[in-house]
C-alpha cells in the first residue's frame, strides 16, 4: 500500500508497510494487532464527524497516535478501545481478549500516575479518555463519569481543555465525551463551567444587521443567551447547506467551535418546563446533538433528552396562533428526524402532523419545507428524510 493513497496517513499506517513490527518498540505488538487499531482508527475518525459530506479531513492532525510507540499504557489502551468496540459490535459483549487488554491498561496507568515527576502526556489523557469510552459504550454510566472525573483532574493540571488545543482530533473527542454522557446522564458537562463560558456569540458575526430570530416571534423577552447559542447554531446550518450546494468543505476547526458554542451552553441553560425558551433549547439540543456528536441508536441513548423534546411538543398542543403552531410544526419534523425515530412515536408524530398542517392549511411538501427553512434546516441531512415522513404521514 502507497503512503499517498492511503485513505489517511497515520504512524500506524507507516509502521504497518514496515517489514520489522518490533521497530515499534514492543514485543507483544503482532501485526494483527497493528491491523485491528488501523481499522478502529479509521471508524473513529468517521464517527468523530456525521457531517463529513461537507467537512475538510484532507489535513486533520493524525500525529497524537505516534505516542504509540513510546508509551506501552497508550498502545494497550488503543488495543482495549479497538477490542472492545469490535466485539461490541459484533456480538454485544466485552470479549476476553479486549478484557486482558484493559487490564493492563489499568495496572500500566495506575503505574504512570503514581510517579512523583508525572508528566500528563497527551497519551496519558487518551488513555484515560478511552476508559471513559469503554465503560460508556458498555451502558456502565456509573464508572465512564468516574472516569471522566480522573480525567477533568488530569486536564486540569494541563491547564484545562484549552491545553489541548495543538491536538484538535484529541480536543474533540474529549469534549464529545463529556457532552455525550452529560446528556445520557442528565448531569452537567465538566470541561467548560458556566462561569467560564462567554456567552457572547462564537460564529455569528455581531456587524450583521439583523438580528431577528424565531425566538423574538415565539417568546415576549427572549433571553439574549439563548438568541446568541440560535444564532451560532444558524450560522453553522446555513455554512453546512452552502457547503453541500457548493461541494465546497468546511474546515473540521469550525465544528469545534460550534461544539463549545452551541451544546455547551445550551447544556448549561435552564428554564422551566413550560417556558418557550426551554421548547427551542430543546430542540436545538436535539439538532446539534446529531449534527455533532452520533446518530446511530439515539433515542436509545438518549433518553433524557428524548423525553425533555416529547415534553416540549406537548407543550405546545394548547397553543394556536400561526407563529406557535409554525414552531409545532418544525419541532415535529425535529423529533422525528432526531430522537423521536421509534415505530410509537412516528404514530403521534404523524396524527400531530395532520392536525398541524391543517390548522395551517398547508398541503404540500414545499410549502412545509420554506416554514421548515424559517428556523434551522440542513439540506443535506434533512430534506429526503423530512419529505419521506410527510409522504408516509399523508398516505395514511
């Protein structure tokens, strides 16, 4: 295999065209093994961005995995990961082979930390970022937040999530983590603390005239915290919808951005369950969480914000007025094209459809879709699903 047709170019991609695998410096390291962590590598790195239609991966840092060939706790910790998610993916069990692999993790990490001059490497914090991984993939939420506890300590003596930042790749999924499981958790993320978010705009340009949102439509004094995270999360649709008319990608930085921007103060937001405020969070919660962090089985793993969304379309169901019953309308298309995917909420979801579309007197697909478009709406993602469930809805 050539270097410059490899899919991407990592250190175990090279010391995988070697002919000599012990150059990596470990006996136990077969070629087998070097195999498994490419094709995991390569998973990861898709998973780490659902959008990737429309994002630039051409020139993402891969450099944090030639730590492999120094570090033995790094290289066993990459093992376990990649053990563990195959046989999870295969078999929905945590196999021997990936448990004997985790278990020198463990004893190789509690050796490192232990060390009066420890120095907290970027392959210490994987290694424990992939515990963190693991325990959570494996449904056991108790110990993946005890690990993440060790791991916000950890980052905290590197200064914080900041100190990451020449690593994007390792920035992201740590983030990612600790908003995953904060959201299948219903407790609060770790890595950025109220206090230390501004709450001022990340993405959206402040010079722009107009700054009227649907917010300002639905609800009497919105609170301008919430508008900024809308605007944010606007700017960010509107580039992903030109970058899929345009074939033209986005930079992957940009979805860091718009991770910190937007699920991290939307996760630090609170409003009373009846507030119109606490309905759109919701639904921007729902939005971003499958534009930024996975899609497959959601509803399942997310159950919290699952039912916070059915809440908040219950919500509405006393509200007529055509700007109330246009946001019905979106947050109907949101929970289906996002959480609410199940065979029992595609039942309500529809009959709350009909109704909707007949107190608005809307008909076709097209006019539906330009209300659709009114709020937040990606082409690329939305569009063939959207008209396939009104289709569906309007045979029945």
């Amino acid at each position: 295999m050539e270097l410059s047709h490899s899919p991407f170019a990592t250190p175990v991609g090279l010391q995988m065209n070697s002919t000599t695998p012990s150059l990596l410096g470990f006996v136990d390291m077969e070629p087998c093994m070097l195999h498994l962590i490419y094709n995991f590598v390569k998973i990861m790195r898709k998973a780490m961005y659902p959008v990737e239609f429309c994002i630039d991966l051409r020139n993402e840092d891969q450099n944090w995995f030639r730590d492999l060939s120094h570090d033995p706790a790094y290289a066993h910790t990459v093992l376990s990961t990649a053990q563990a998610y195959f046989d999870l993916a295969s078999s929905q069990t945590f196999g021997p082979t990936a448990i004997v692999h985790m278990n020198k993790t463990m004893f190789l990490l509690r050796n490192k930390l232990a060390e009066t001059d420890l120095v907290i490497t970027d392959a210490t914090i994987f290694t424990v970022l992939a515990l963190v991984m693991v325990s959570e993939a494996l449904g056991d939420h108790g110990a993946a937040q005890k690990h993440l506890h060790g791991l916000h300590e950890l980052m905290k003596l590197r200064g914080g999530i900041v100190g990451l930042a020449h690593k994007p790749l390792l920035q992201i999924k740590c983030c990612r983590v600790d908003l995953s499981l904060a959201l299948k958790t219903g407790s609060q993320p770790l890595f950025f603390a109220d206090h230390s978010i501004s709450w001022q705009p990340y993405l959206y340009n402040c010079q722009k005239l107009c700054t009227m949102t649907p917010l300002h439509t639905v609800c009497d004094v919105p609170d301008i915290r919430l508008v900024n995270v809308w605007l944010d999360l606007h700017e960010l649709t509107t580039a992903i919808n030109l970058s899929h008319q345009t074939q033209c990608k986005l930079l992957s930085g940009l979805f860091q951005e718009a991770l910190v921007s937007v699920q991290y103060r939307l996760q630090h937001l609170i409003y009373s369950p009846d507030d119109t405020q606490e309905v759109l969070r919701v639904a921007m919660l729902a939005i971003s969480t499958t534009l930024l962090l996975e899609t497959h089985d959601i509803s399942i793993k997310y159950r919290h914000l699952s039912e916070k969304l059915r809440v908040a379309l219950r919500s509405l169901e006393r509200n007529e007025n055509d700007k109330r019953l246009q946001l019905t309308l979106w947050l109907i298309f949101v929970g289906k094209l996002s959480l609410l995917d199940g065979p029992e909420d595609s039942q309500w979801l529809g009959k709350k459809l009909l109704e909707t579309m007949q107190s608005l007197k809307m008909t076709g697909w097209a006019e539906i879709r330009n209300t659709l478009k009114s709020f937040l709406w990606i082409d690329g993602i939305h569009d063939r699903a959207g008209k396939c469930f009104f289709e569906a809805v309007k045979g029945h």
